[in-house]
C-alpha cells in the first residue's frame, strides 16, 4: 500500500448517541423485528402522559438518561421503581434482575474506499447479544473484558445503522450453568448464591455481607467505532518505564512498544515520533525518539523508541505518597504520513519505580516463630503499607464520577494511607481511577475478580478468564501504582476452612494462567501473589509467619477480644476489621418513610440496612464487653463508631509496631477492610456511602503518621485469668497494678538518621479533677530524650502506672484491695527537644469503658475556639480544649451531618483531650468558618 493512500483514523463515540432502554416483551420468544417496532417515546423532559410505568416499559422504547447505562438508574430516573437504598425497597426492585432488557441506537459509518471499521466494546454487563443491522456480530459473557467486531462482512451501512443489544438474565443463566457443571460451595450465605461462580460478573451483585442483591445490566462501559486504513492498536501500546538501583543510585529507561493493525500494517514511509513530556509541565519536551518505517505485519509489537539513562535528562522517580513526589511522565507516539499528516496518535501516563514483593527468611523469631517477610520495597526502599480494602463505590457503576472516584481517592491520601486493596469480588476499576492512584501516590493492590467461591476450571471458562486477565493486565500495566496482581480473595481460606472440598479446579487459573499473563505482558514489573491470604506449607491461609492473613478471629471466628488484636497479626495483615453505624445523616437517609416506631437499634429497618452474619451476636459481644448498654439509637450508633475507631486503632498501632527494622520486619502492612460503602449500611467501611467519614479514619490517619507513639497497659491481677490483658477486674479477680510499655515508630520519608524527642507523659485521674501527676524523669532511670530511629521501632520504656490517693469523702470509693490506676488517663507526647513542638501524641485509657466514671458533658470543661478563615484561605481554625480527659470528642457542624455526599472536610476529628494540651484542626467548606465565634457542634463517649 502506498501511504498517501491512508487515511487518518477516525474514533466515533457512542457516548454521543441518543439511547433507547426498554423490558423484552417474551423473553421466551425473542422478536427482534417486533421489538425495533416498537413506538419510541416522545424525547421531552415534560413526561405527563409519557410517563414509564411497570407495564409500558415492555411495549415502548425509553430515553436513556445518560450512556454509559445501567437499567436500574433508568428505572429509577422513569420512577418505575422506588429507591432500592432506601427502606425495605430493595426487595420491590427484585424483578429487574429476573427479565430481559433491550437498548438500541441508529449511528452512521463513515464512507470511504480501502478503510476498515472496529466496534469497540469496553464493558457490557454482562449476558449480551449484539445486533447489527438484523446481524447477530457478538456474544458476550464477560463483564471484565472488552469486545470488539471487525466489519469483515460490510454489515455496516453509510447511513442509518441499528445496533441492538439483548441483555439476558444472569440469575438464570448461572442456575442453568450450575446444573451443567454441579452445585459447588461459595461462601457462606450472605455472600450470594453459590451459582454466581459460573458466570464472570461483578460477584457482589447477587449479595454480599455489607451489599444488597442488585443484578444490574447494561452497557456500563464506553463503546466507540474507530474507521481507519491503519490504526495503532491502544491496548497493546506498551511504555515499559524501569527503574533500577544501585548503590543508592537510580538508572532510569524506557522502552516504547507498538503493534499497528490494518490492512497491510508493512509501511515504509511513515515517519514514527515518539515524545517524552513532563506530565506536570506538558510544554516541556523531555526527549524525542524518531524512525521511519513500521513493520508490524507479523502481529507482533515492535519497539518505537527506546531511551536510557534518562536521570540524565533529568527524569525523576515516582514515589508513593510520604515518600517524595509523583513525578509522572507522557508517552506519546504519532504515526505521521510522508507529508505530516497525522494517521494516528496514542499516549499514556507513565511513572519511573520498581516494585518488589520481598519474601525472605527472617533469622530471629518474633511471637510466632521466624517464617518470611512479606514487605514491598519501592524504588529500593523497604515500606510500611497502611491502607484499606476497596469495594466497588456503587452498585450503580455508571453513577460513579470521576469527581466522585477523585473525592474518595483524596480522602484516602489525606487519612495517611498509602495502599489500596482492590477486592476480588467487585470489578477492575476504570481508568481514572488507576490515574488518580498514580497522582495521589497511593499504591494498587489489584485482585482478580474471583472471591469466596469454587470457581470452575472447564476449557471455555478458563479461555474466557485468560482474554479478562490479558485486557486489564494489557490495560493496567502501565501505572506506577500498580504494585501487585493478586490470584483471588479467600479463595484458598474457603476451601481449607470447609475442610470438605475434594476438587479446587481454578488451581490452574490461580497457579499457571494468571501468573503466565502477568510475567509476559508485565516483564516481572509487577509482582504476582496466588491469593489473598496465602502462605505456608500447603498454601496455609492462617501461618502468621509466611505471605498475608486475613483476620477474623476478631468480630467473626472465635469472636475473640478485640484487645487480642496484638497477638493475633502476621507477616502482612490484608484484611481484618469491626463494623459500625455510618453518621445519623446517613441513617435518617435510609429510615426515609419507615415507621417511626422502627428507630431502635434492633429493628427491622436497622436490619435491612445491617448485612454482616450474626450481626446481633457479634454487636452484642464486643459492645457489651466495652460499653454500657443503651437503647437510645443515636448513642448507640455513636458508642459501635468509637468502639470500631479504638479496635482498628489498636490493630494499627501495634502491627506497625512490628515494623522493627531492616531484618526484623515482623509486619510489612495493614489494610483494613474496608474503606468505602457501596450504598448506606451499617458496615465495615471507616467512610459511609455519602463520604462521611467515621472516628475510625482519624484515628488510623493519626496511627499512620510518619512519626507516631504507642502506649499499652498491661494490669497486673492477683491471679490468673482469660481476659485482656488491658482489663481491670473487679470480680473473683482484683487487679493490683499497671505497666505502660511505650514505643515510637517512624514509617515515611528518605530521611536515613534519628530523630531527636523528648518524652512527656501526663497522668489524670477520672474522678478527682485534682489529681494530676507529670512523670518525674529528673529521679527516674530512663532518660526523657530518645533518639528514634529512621524506618522502624524505637522501643521508649516500661513505666509504672501511678496509684492516686483515696477519694475526698462522699465520693464513691470502690471498695476491696483493686488498684486505684484504673481510674488514671495517661497522655504519652513526643516534643521538640529544643521548641516543645508537639511531634506525637497518644492517650490511654484503663478499660473497659463500662466501669469508668467517665465525666458528663456538662462536667468535661470542653471548649471550642473557631478563629475563622484567613483571608485568602479556605479553611477555618478550630482550638479544642478540656478541664478534664475526654475521649472521642466529635465535631461537626450543620452541613456536617447530612445523607448526601458532604463537602466539609476535618483535618482530625474523634480526638482524645486532656488537660492543658490543646489540639488545633482545620475545617474546609464550612461556610459558617469564616465567622470568629462560630458554632461548633461535639459529642463524646459518655457512660
């Protein structure tokens, strides 16, 4: 082919179409000429008697409300059916996932001699059958992956295409499957029906135990036509940027592949430019890589360009956030014609890192013996992750927007986090959300969509899941956030948990296909982990000395004390956590038309927004354990919110306690499930459904600092006993006394020297606001001042708690021979040496809460001081002080607390005060900050 004769490629978008929805009139008996005959509505936002409605929906074709789609928001938008987020309505809405659904649209096809067109399907969810101008062209049974039809047969026309999709019922086509290949185990019931494994499928649309069963469908991903005579094919454009180190020294390089697809792809005289911008400064122009001629026609990428030692040219790696800047770079390569003309075009965002999954022995034991690490090191460097456990933030993906994956990103880096789980049972995410991850400097934990279940292994499903794996590793590989690719989610667990399972067929698929995908398409860039937890001989799940564990021993299992926490981690803690109540905004949302006698904490309506198994039980142990009982609902929802923030606060400090030092890396990470909701439920989720964060995100953004220290309380009893260790006893056991043990742990930064501190420690007691005792270092045998090492643990002390005297008379003494330390609140502060500075703080408290005397609200002494926005600032300052300790003192403010995503954002917030240390916040998109004197609204754990 002469190259004067190619044309420029030319991308059409569907997204610009005008889309028609409607129910299937038989699903039994499919009438695609009757259905495209069917009368369209009139295109009017006046819908009077247009109005959609249960019946009519089957014989008239409906306006899309917006493409991509999902048919339950189109739905909802035609008031077809209630708000299944709200009350009972969820189970009206059941019948949408039971029937058939029809969307269509006319588009032309541009004209032109010697050219070829590509459908592009980026998404179809999930059971589709693709017509073309009455052509049956595509079948489809593959959420996770991208279709396309190339017009070898000129179905297209010039003017005036159908394209109709035919969406069948997934529900029964996993039943129908289930009954070809067997009833196997999936989870357990409130994880949906086991037949979900046969079909590939968001898996938490048929129930999960923080989720509702919602069976969506639609196009819910892009859909484009690309016409062109040669075209490059984006999907396999590859940059392979690389990062090596030695000696502390970074070589950078990249290679730039490429696979042209066309007609004849053997072109002598284009002429390929290769660029290298900074993506912070695109005008900059890094480098350029030219060639001429292309020959592609074999199939295969060939290399475009190729550059090294490009720190030379002034390149710098990207790091993870609180490590150093994201310094991003774009790839762009142009196909250009003899005389300029440009044919086409692709570019990607790339970053300079390496990512290792280091698994190397430990010599010296720990708690549970020596085993490996389980550590990321990037660019060289050995990291603590602490992060969260990511579900889809909808069950309506095509609500999500950019704007809204950017809000729930941000609030992550801004909470101190580093790492994002993405969990197997939901999808893999859009682009934007992987390129906000690259901006933010979070680091992706990516699972392949496989969770809780027997999946099967027969040759068209393992096909089917190797095309899912090759497109989103081909899709992905990119990123400089993308740190693992992980096999599935509990997969291995389930089985050896059941103990009854004979045949793991996906073995193939976890063991053999997906780690040969990913080593071919990624070049060993990207680490692969069988599954999440993994680890010990015959791949066991619960070793706490080998790969990840997930933790639920805690709130579910042995329902053990969430004080146990400490003994009870491992090597990379990848899941674990307690739910909690959402913010009462959040909970009047749902109660929207319920009947007013349903507002207690065991109603039916709280039930129907509370999925966890044996949720009932499980509160009532850990809350009875720790708190006083109440019946008051919004004292109840705020008392499970400050018992979640103390339990996963716990877990943090004490694992990332384990973060020793080089060689004794006993712990390498912890995420907690979960950070987000897909719709509004009392959960796991440290940040509800409207983005209202919970005390348990500060409390982790504070126990993820870059400097923190950590007090635990050890009472000593007069006899042995099967409690926590942290508890007083008042019973048949009497607790004589106390030790705080207090650590320091620096995780973050390059910096390779110690930090200078000076320790404080304070001691108030509860019940005499007159008793208060700094601890004397002057005649003690620690030394106040510690030089706390870089990257790991600096162990401060063992320090006796102090006894205060007797009570004054006519108050309340507890009689018998109990230590009078578990009336004493301890601040241990890290300060400047030389300024004083407050570097890090941590409270303790004696426990359990249920048996303090904890001062009332009107008794606590708080005061709120909101000094009002700076001029050219956005953001308020808010001064918090105390007569007396407080624990979890909340602040919000009117717009705070509303059940709509929620604009005003606390630097801190759950915060525990004691006397004489004022803690300063910021507040932004509070209007009323910008006044001095301004009205704060607060709450704290009171018994």
């Amino acid at each position: 082919m002469s190259t004067n004769k190619i044309q420029p490629v030319v991308d059409f978008d569907f997204a610009h179409l005008k889309w028609w929805w409607k129910e299937i009139r038989r699903p039994e008996e499919f009438d695609l000429t009757a259905e495209l005959a069917s009368q369209c509505t009139p295109d009017t936002k006046d819908r009077g008697e247009h109005r959609a409605s249960r019946e009519s929906i089957r014989e008239q074709w409906y306006l899309a409300s917006r493409f991509p789609s999902e048919v339950h928001v189109e739905l909802l938008d035609r008031e077809v059916i209630p708000d299944p987020y709200v009350a009972f309505h969820e189970h009206d809405v059941q019948w949408v996932g039971e029937t058939e659904w029809l969307y269509t649209c006319t588009f032309d096809a541009l004209a032109s001699k010697g050219v070829e067109r590509r459908l592009v399907f980026d998404g179809l969810d999930t059971l589709c059958d693709i017509y073309l101008n009455d052509t049956k062209i595509l079948q489809t049974d593959n959420a996770f992956r991208q279709y396309t039809y190339s017009d070898a047969a000129c179905v297209l026309k010039e003017k005036g295409n159908v394209l109709l999709f035919h969406f069948r019922c997934a529900k029964k086509y996993a039943k129908e499957q289930e009954l070809v290949y067997g009833k196997v185990r999936a989870g357990s019931t409130n994880l949906g029906d086991p037949s979900r494994v046969y079909l590939r499928k968001p898996q938490y649309d048929w129930r999960w135990d923080w989720g509702p069963e919602l069976m969506t469908c639609g196009p819910y991903r892009g859909i484009r036509l690309t016409t062109y005579s040669v075209c490059i094919d984006k999907l396999a454009f590859h940059p392979s940027a690389k990062l090596t180190v030695a000696n502390g020294v970074y070589d950078l390089s990249l290679s730039v592949d490429l696979r042209a697809i066309g007609q004849d792809a053997t072109l002598r005289d284009v002429k390929v430019v290769t660029t290298l911008r900074d993506a912070d400064a695109p005008q900059t122009l890094v480098d350029v890589f030219e060639s001429v001629g292309l020959d592609t026609s074999n199939g295969t990428s060939k290399s475009v360009a190729s550059w090294q030692r490009l720190q030379e040219k002034g390149v710098e790696p990207w790091w993870p956030v609180g490590h150093g800047k994201q310094k991003r770079y774009i790839v762009e390569t142009r196909i250009l014609g003899p005389d300029g003309t440009l044919i086409d075009s692709v570019s990607k965002v790339i970053g300079f890192r390496s990512v290792e999954l280091v698994q190397e022995p430990l010599e010296e034991a720990d708690q549970y013996g020596t085993g490996s690490t389980f550590l990321f090191k990037v660019n060289g460097v050995e990291m603590f992750m602490g992060g969260s456990n990511w579900i889809p933030a909808d069950n309506f993906l095509t609500t999500i927007t950019d704007e809204r994956y950017r809000a729930w990103l941000e609030l992550m880096r801004d909470g101190g986090q580093n790492m994002i789980r993405i969990w197997g049972g939901g999808i893999y995410e859009p682009d934007v959300f992987y390129d906000l991850c690259d901006e933010l400097g979070l680091l992706v934990w990516q699972d392949f969509q496989f969770a809780c279940g027997v999946y099967p292994a027969h040759d068209a499903f393992v096909d089917s899941v190797r095309q899912e794996a090759e497109y989103n590793v081909k899709r992905l590989r990119h990123h400089p956030s993308l740190a693992l690719f992980c096999g599935n989610n509990e997969d291995y667990q389930m089985v050896l948990q059941w103990g009854d399972v004979s045949d793991f067929p996906a073995i193939v698929i976890y063991e053999e296909v997906l780690p040969e995908v990913v080593l071919a398409l990624t070049g060993g860039t990207v680490p692969y982990h069988r599954g999440s937890p993994y680890g010990g001989k015959g791949w066991d799940t619960s070793d706490p000395t080998v790969g990840d564990v997930h933790q639920w021993n805690i709130w579910g299992g042995k329902e053990l004390p969430w004080q146990e926490y400490g003994r009870l981690g491992g090597r990379f803690v990848s899941e674990f956590g307690i739910p909690a109540f959402p913010v009462m905004g959040t909970v009047k949302h749902w109660m929207r038309g319920v009947d007013p006698r349903e507002w207690y904490a065991q109603s039916k309506a709280i039930a129907q927004h509370t999925r966890a198994g044996a949720y009932e039980r499980r509160f009532a142990i850990v809350m009875n354990e720790n708190f006083r009982v109440t019946e008051d609902l919004e004292k109840h929802a705020f008392n499970t919110q400050v018992m979640q923030a103390e339990a996963v606060g716990y877990a943090y400090r004490v694992w990332k306690r384990e973060w020793r030092s080089e060689g004794k890396r006993y712990c390498g990470g912890v995420l907690v499930w979960q950070l987000n909701d897909c719709w509004p439920v009392v959960s796991w989720a440290l940040v509800d459904y409207f983005l209202n964060p919970k005390p348990s995100f500060y409390v982790i953004k504070r126990e993820l600092a870059s400097l923190t220290v950590g007090v635990i309380r050890e009472v000593i009893q007069d006899r042995p006993n099967d409690r926590p260790k942290q508890f007083y006893e008042y019973g048949a056991t009497r607790s004589a006394g106390a030790k705080l043990h207090i650590w320091a742990t620096r995780t973050g930064g390059q910096d390779s020297g110690p930090l200078n501190a000076r320790l404080d420690i304070q001691y108030f007691d509860l019940e005499d606001p007159d008793w208060h005792k700094a601890h004397d270092f002057a005649n003690a045998a620690q030394a106040s001042t510690f030089a706390v090492s870089p990257n790991g643990t600096t162990e401060l002390g063992t320090f006796e708690c102090p006894e205060p005297g007797p009570l004054r008379e006519g108050v309340y003494n507890r009689p018998g021979s109990t230590t009078s330390s578990g009336r004493v609140v301890v601040s241990a502060r890290l300060l400047h040496p030389e300024t004083g500075e407050v570097l890090a703080r941590f409270v303790d408290w004696p426990q359990p809460y249920r048996v303090l005397d904890i001062p009332g609200a009107s008794d606590a002494g708080v005061e709120i001081e909101v000094e009002g926005a700076p001029e050219d600032g956005d953001y308020a300052l808010v001064k918090v002080r105390a007569k007396r300790p407080i624990k979890c003192l909340w602040l919000s403010v009117d717009s705070d607390e509303g059940g709509a995503a929620q604009a005003v954002r606390w630097s801190d917030n759950a915060l525990d005060v004691v006397p004489g240390d004022e803690q300063v916040v910021t507040v932004k998109g509070w209007d009323g900050g910008k006044d001095k004197g301004a009205k704060v609204d607060w709450k704290i754990l009171q018994n």
